[in-house]
C-alpha cells in the first residue's frame, strides 16, 4: 500500500456526556460513518480542501440544497489539542444551523503517540528520499441520522396543482 490512501467505517456510536434531545438530531446511541485519509505532512492542507470540498459536494449530489449548507471552521484557540484545523459541514434545519459532518486535520498526532505508548512501529519511509515519517491523518466523521434528517428535510416540497389547486405535500428522495 502506497500513501496516500483511506480507510473507511460505519457503525454504532455512543456518547453517554450528550443529554438526549432534539428526535434523532442527539441521541446516546447513533450510527456514523468516518474516514481516516493518511498522507505525507507537505500534502495534508491540499488534502484537508480536497475532502472538504468532496464532502461537501456529496451532500448536493444526493439532493440537499445548496443554500441549506455551510462551512463553520473552528477558531484555534478552540482546536482540540491534537487537531491542527476543523471545519464543520452545517446544515440548517428547522431548528437552526447544526452539524452534519466533521472534516478535521489531526497531524501525526494519533500514529506518533499511538507508536510511542504502544512500541509498535507505525512511522512511513518515503522511498525516494530515504527519511521516515508519521503519516498525517485527514478525518471525516458523519452522523448517518443527522444526514437522513437533512435529506428528509430538502426532499419535502409544496406544490399547488390539479383543478382545485390544491396543496401537496411531496417527498422526493435522490436515488444513488
């Protein structure tokens, strides 16, 4: 295997610090989908856009509205210790902007510590300059339930018509 590549996941989740609210926007048990993208130090910014940009896109493939997301990128002094930037895909629900997804830079942070309280070798050597390096992580993290609910949310419509011009409630749903 050759950096750069991913890894990809999905499955059950559980947090027992949220406080269940908000239907299945926040819930103890839920199902998420991550990325871990391992890449050479110098790229990892072009890969931070790359996938942001891709996720992004993602969501406006499969039918969410444009003008119904955003990117919300975290100030540093907010940062996670181990996080050299975090952006977060927005959504606006009818209850206001919430997260959908998490695309965050983690440096080398979590293959060095993990190297170094484990002892296992988990550094990279790149052939062609002869030096070793830990390979840093690009990660994208999805709330599955959070999605559907967006996805329900833009795929209702109203529409007046027929010869009462009556109105209808109308899903449509973007196959893939």
């Amino acid at each position: 295997m050759k950096i750069p590549f991913g890894i990809c996941q999905i499955g059950k989740s559980f947090r027992n610090e949220i406080t269940p609210k908000d239907f299945i926007f926040r819930m103890r048990e839920f199902e998420q989908m991550e990325m871990q993208w391992f890449c050479e130090p110098e790229k990892a910014e072009e890969f931070f856009e790359y996938w942001k940009q891709e996720r992004f896109n993602w969501y406006l493939n499969l039918g969410i509205k444009k003008e119904n997301l955003r990117f919300h990128e975290t100030e540093k002094k907010d940062l996670a210790h181990y996080a050299r930037r975090a952006v977060d895909i927005e959504y606006n629900f009818p209850f206001g902007w919430k997260e959908l997804e998490g695309i965050h830079n983690r440096g080398d942070w979590d293959l060095s510590n993990h190297s170094k309280n484990s002892g296992e070798k988990l550094d990279w050597r790149n052939e062609e300059t002869k030096e070793n390096y830990y390979p840093n992580i690009i990660e994208t993290s999805v709330g599955v339930d959070r999605s559907f609910l967006a996805f329900l949310c833009d795929a209702f419509e109203e529409v007046k018509g027929g010869r009462t011009e009556t109105t209808k409630s109308v899903k449509k749903l973007k196959q893939f």
